[in-house]
C-alpha cells in the first residue's frame, strides 16, 4: 500500500492498494514480485480499511493497483467497501478478466488501462495465448461504460518497433480511445536483464507527433 500519491488517479489524491497476483508474465514488468499468488508482505484487509478510516476527509481516492487486481475475488466487495467511506475509486488494470471488469466498471471513477501492443502481437509481450483479445475485450466495455479512462502503452524496442506503435494508435482511435498515454520502459524494478540492457530510444518527436495527432489527449512519459 502507497498511503499518499498525487500521480496515480489525476487530479486526486489518492492511497494505492497494490494486489498481489497477475496471470501475464511482461518481462518489463516494474512490479515483479507482484505477479506471484502469494506473499509474504500481505497486508491485511482489516488493516487496509483501518488506514482508510483514518485518512477520510485527508483522500480524495483509492486506486486499487497490481499485480493485476481483478485477479483477485474479494475485489468487488473491498471496492463497495472503500466506496461506502466517501472515497472515489480508480483501477489500474491490463484486463485478463474482462468479464470481472464489466462487473466492476458501475463502482468505479476513473480506470488507468495498460494496453501492450497492437492486439494480434500481445503474446510477444505477456507471454500468454490470446491474451490480446482479453485486453480487446475489457477495453470495449471500458469505452462503452464512459468511465473515464486513460489508455498507456509502456514501450521498449525490443519489443515493439514504430510500426507497432502506429497500428496500434490506429485501433486504439477506432475503437473510441480519447486519452493515451506512451511510457518509456524503466529498468527500474524489472526482472529481466535483457530488457535492462540500453538501447536507442524508439521514439523520436516525428513518430510521437505521428500519434499524439490521433488522439484529443496524448501524454509522452519519458524514461
Ligand atoms: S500485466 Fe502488468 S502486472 Fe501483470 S505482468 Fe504485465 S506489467 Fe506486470
């Protein structure tokens, strides 16, 4: 749990709840020890909701982040939980369960949702079959719900190249994306060295100009 950030639910301040667990296994990952099941670090719910009640009034919001935290069955109560507290809630998901996430888009404010690559090309990056049309899916019934929602693809030349990129902006705008974000790998907290190794920057203000140019608002975070 992160108790206070002003950069992950815009404009608010929030207290991030990262859940443990995630089915993709991306190996630039900034959260590794969070894909497990399991942890030793756990934090008890009562625990959480105790901080909560304490910070009403101090928070604007909770974001439950991961791992990936739809993974997680209790998810859906905790949400109303921390609702009923006065808190607003984000999500920050990649969408391997599309239909929990439709369950849970009426509970929630604002949703940051990772995309990885054009949809045909996701295995590449988590490593799991058919993953891309999970993300497809979840991403629908996100724009559908008119959530506000921002849409960020963390992007390494190993992985994508400038093609990719704009295949990828060209079905995000067909499929109603308003806000997207590009995020330039970090080392940071990644567990695989030959991500880690540096490489030339993909992006160069051409390509960025290229698809920022498709969407009514673009954010460049760089490395
Ligand atoms: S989907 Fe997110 S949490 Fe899961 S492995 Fe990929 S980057 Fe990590």
């Amino acid at each position: 749990m992160t108790p206070l950030t002003s950069t992950d639910f815009p404009g608010c301040l929030a207290a991030v709840i990262f859940c443990q667990g995630c089915p993709w296994q991306c190996g630039y990952c900034h959260n590794p020890h969070l894909i497990a099941p399991r942890t030793e670090q756990a934090v008890a719910w009562r625990d959480v909701a105790a901080f909560l009640k304490r910070r009403q009034g101090l928070l604007d919001a909770v974001v439950f982040s991961g791992g990936e935290p739809t993974l997680q069955a209790a998810l859906e109560n905790a949400i109303r939980e921390v609702r009923a507290l006065g808190f607003r809630i984000g999500l920050h998901t990649a969408s391997p369960y599309p239909e929990r996430l439709q369950t849970l888009l009426p509970l929630l404010d604002w949703v940051g949702f990772d995309v990885k690559a054009p949809f045909d090309r996701y295995e590449t990056t988590t490593g799991v079959p058919g993953s891309g049309e999970k993300a497809r899916a979840g991403l629908s019934l996100l724009l559908e719900s008119g959530v506000t929602c921002e849409v960020r693809t963390t992007i390494h030349p190993l992985l994508h190249n400038s093609e990719d990129l704009i295949r990828l902006a060209d079905e995000l705008l067909e499929m109603g994306v308003e806000s997207y974000a590009l995020q330039e790998f970090r080392a940071q907290g990644c567990a695989d060295a030959q991500l880690c190794v540096p490489s030339p920057p993909l992006l160069n203000a051409g390509l960025s100009a290229e698809i920022s140019s498709r969407f009514k608002y673009f954010t460049l975070r760089q490395a």
